[in-house]
C-alpha cells in the first residue's frame, strides 16, 4: 500500500511510519520541522521525505498527484504557541483544506485525520463526552482551526477517519507536561503543577489502531482515549520518581 503522511517528523507521524515500514507499505512523508525531529525517522529504501509546508497547495497537489497514495494519514498541525492565531490557522485551516481538495482530486481512497477533544469546549456538558456532544471549540485558536481542518475532510467526499484524541505522549514527544517537567526538572527549576486531570493515551496504541483504519472502508468519528483521568500532580510525581530526585523544586 502506499501511504502519505503528513507531519511525518511527529511523534504520531514518526510512529505510524515505523509500523508501515515494518510490514512493507511505500511511505512518502512531509513535514516542515516547526515541532518535528529530524531523528524521529531513519533513511529507509520505501521511505521519501519532504521537508516543505502543506500550506503551499502547489506542494500538496504535486506530492500527490506524483505519488497518488491509497490512504492520506493527516497528523501535521500547528499547535506550538497558543497565541500564534495565524500559524494555526494557515497550517490546520489552509494546510487540511489543501490535503483534502488534492485527495479529492486525485481519487485518493482513504483519508485519516486527527481531532483535539478540545473541539467540545473546556467545560464539557457531559462526562464521560459522547460523539453526541455539541462541538464548541471557542476557547482555544488550536481546537477553531482543527475543527475547521475536520470539515474540510468531511466535505472532501473521500473515504474519511477522524479521531478526536486525548493527550497523546510516547517516546519521541516534545510538547506537553511530560516534557516540560524532565526538562525543568533537569536544570534545576520549578515546575507549574495543578490539580487538573486529563486522560493519556500512548503513541503506538493510536498508531496500530490508525493503521486499522487506514486498511478499512467506509467513513466515521472516532473517540480514542483510555478512559482514565490522570492528575498533572500524580504525572509530576511520576516523573520525578522516573528521575530519582531525592529534592526537587
């Protein structure tokens, strides 16, 4: 199968295309390195990869239609500073509606994308939140601009995948309290720790379950979560028992 995957420097991108790799697929991968890692992926024969913007639709429409994939993985966003409106919007608005048109397009048969859970709003009606929530994103430029990404898959007319996720982390993560905290903690300074809970799901658990659904048919909304919250407290305690602090800040 030959496989697209945008973002694919990412910590979900990386990860789905070790999984592909592994059983054989032909990955072409694009990523502009804003949040990904150059070593996340290894150079492989079935493997190419771009470093360039899915902003620029002429980039979008060349890599496909060159390539022409069976399934579209959409991971790229832009979600590093919540007060860059205009990164957001250019990346998850323009950028998703520049992967969906050229997969619409070029006939490509399947199209995967993800979701923020912040799409239902920072103070859900509901809990535990069912795919019959309202969708509210107003609190957070990420969730707008990811929620207008999602439509345009939708509106594409191609086989379409989108998982609304909770917080996904794994080895290759660099965004997030995880991160924050190792690299606070290492240097000595304190961290800022609340008693919010979120829910955590690890990387290769959502990469096998993406891959599933790259090899399915039909088209769906999708929760992917482990229906546990966590406190950031307990997370930061994790961590500094993970790194033998005796004292820490």
């Amino acid at each position: 199968m030959k496989v697209f995957v945008t973002g694919g420097s990412g910590l979900v991108g990386s990860t789905l295309i070790d999984l592909l790799l592994a059983r054989g697929d032909e990955v072409l991968a694009i990523d502009n390195f804003a949040t990904g890692r150059r070593d996340n992926l290894q150079p492989h024969a079935r493997l190419r990869l771009v470093e360039d913007s899915i902003v620029d639709k002429s980039v979008v429409d060349a890599l496909v239609g060159d390539f022409r994939p069976d399934v579209v993985i959409h991971t790229a966003a832009s979600y590093k500073d919540p007060d860059d409106w205009h990164s957001d919007a250019m990346t998850n608005c323009v950028g998703s509606a520049n992967i969906a048109q050229a997969c619409k397009t070029y006939k490509v048969g399947r199209l995967i994308y993800f979701q923020t859970a912040l799409c239902y709003g920072t103070k859900p009606r509901e809990q535990p939140i069912t795919l019959n929530h309202p969708i509210d994103p107003v609190n957070s430029s990420y969730a707008i601009s990811k929620t207008a990404g999602e439509h345009y898959m939708q509106y594409s007319g191609v086989d379409w995948i989108t998982f609304r996720l909770a917080n996904v982390v794994g080895p290759r993560n660099v965004s997030g309290p995880l991160p924050i905290f190792f690299d606070r903690l290492s240097q000595g300074k304190r961290c800022f720790v609340t008693e919010a809970r979120r829910d955590f799901v690890f990387v290769h658990d959502l990469a096998r379950a993406v891959i599933k659904a790259a090899d399915g048919t039909g088209s769906g909304t999708y929760h992917f979560s482990s229906g546990r919250d966590v406190a950031i407290k307990e997370l930061y305690d994790e961590v500094v028992r993970a790194m033998k602090l005796n004292e820490y800040p």
